[in-house]
C-alpha cells in the first residue's frame, strides 16, 4: 500500500510529525460501526505501533496500517487536504472513499 499526500496535506501535517515522536496510521475504524464491513478511514497520529501494524512507504510520510484492513483499500492512494473545509479526503484513482477524513491527533 502507498500513499501519496498532496503539498495541502503535508503542510499541514508537518507540524504533527516534525519532532519525529508521532507517526501516521492509516485505520479502517470500526468502532460504533457493529460490523467490520461498515468501517469508515480514518487518519491517527500514534506515538508508537502496535504488533498488528505493518509500516507502508508514503510520499513523503511513511505510514502504519493493519494488514487485516488491507483488503479495504487500493495499493494506490492519495490524501488530500482543503483549508477552505478545513478537511481532509481520501481517494485512489477508482473512487473517493471519503471527503471528511477523520484526523484523529490523540
């Protein structure tokens, strides 16, 4: 899996992960949801991974995932982020899987 994050989402993100204490992990959040099927992407700032997590290349971040969610995501993705909706989206080249992505900064 990789993701590619616009000049927008960087800019915004760089600040979070400048220190180098926290690390980006792509989730596939089930909570509240009742079944896997019904997860929604969410983007979380970690200060550590877990022994589910596996580390994908990212231009430029690098990022966590779980390898069990894998099969809800493409190879290729694109994080994007607008200041205007003060919101970040997440999209491949087949669809948008969402315009609201969840930055979750705890």
């Amino acid at each position: 899996m990789h993701i590619s994050f616009s000049k927008a989402a960087v800019a915004y993100l760089s600040p979070y992960l400048s220190s180098g204490e926290k690390q980006l992990k792509l989730l596939h959040d089930t909570e509240g949801c009742g079944c896997v099927m019904s997860g929604v992407p969410a983007l979380q700032l970690v200060q550590e991974s877990t022994v589910d997590d596996r580390m994908a290349e990212g231009d430029p971040f690098p990022f966590l995932y779980e390898p069990r969610h894998e099969v809800f995501f493409e190879p290729e993705l694109r994080i994007d982020y607008s200041s205007d909706r003060n919101a970040f989206s997440l999209k491949s080249d087949s669809q948008i899987y969402t315009l609201n992505l969840r930055f979750i900064k705890s």
